[in-house]
C-alpha cells in the first residue's frame, strides 16, 4: 500500500513539474497571413528596440497578436542565448 502511494505522489509530482513553463513561449508560427507577417515584423522591430505595434490590431486581430509575439521572440537576442 505504501509503495503505490509512494508512486502515485511521485507521478503526480512529475506532472505538476511539466507544467511549469514559460507561459509566452511562441512556437513555430500557425499561420501565414498578412496580419501575421505584419504582427511578426513589428515583433521583431520591437525586439530591436523600436517599439512597434498596431494596439487595435494587437487587441482584435489573433493572427497580428500572434506574429507580434513570435517576432519579438524570434528577434529577441536573449531568445537565442545557450
């Protein structure tokens, strides 16, 4: 009995671990659009330092919001570190 609690808590355990993670990682991007494309140039310019984003799109455009994202990740110097 005590060794099946002993794995329970353990696979638990585990579980609760692989859901710890960056919340904004972006992966790989979903979707080609226009808005996209755009998002994702004035992700990558903000990563640069030029802040750039189009606030009514970011607020009601999922693919803009989306490439914003991954464009500031994607450019992001500190993304790339080893």
């Amino acid at each position: 009995m005590t060794k099946a609690i002993l794995i329970l808590v353990s696979v638990a355990g585990g579980f609760i671990v692989a859901g710890c993670g960056n919340s904004e990682a972006v992966h790989a991007p979903i979707s080609k659009s226009p808005s996209f494309m755009q998002g994702q140039q004035d992700g990558c310019e903000t990563a640069n330092g030029d802040y750039t984003k189009n606030s009514d799109l970011f607020q009601t455009n999922t693919d803009y919001h989306d490439g914003w994202f991954y464009g500031r990740q994607q450019c992001n110097p500190s993304f790339h570190r080893k």
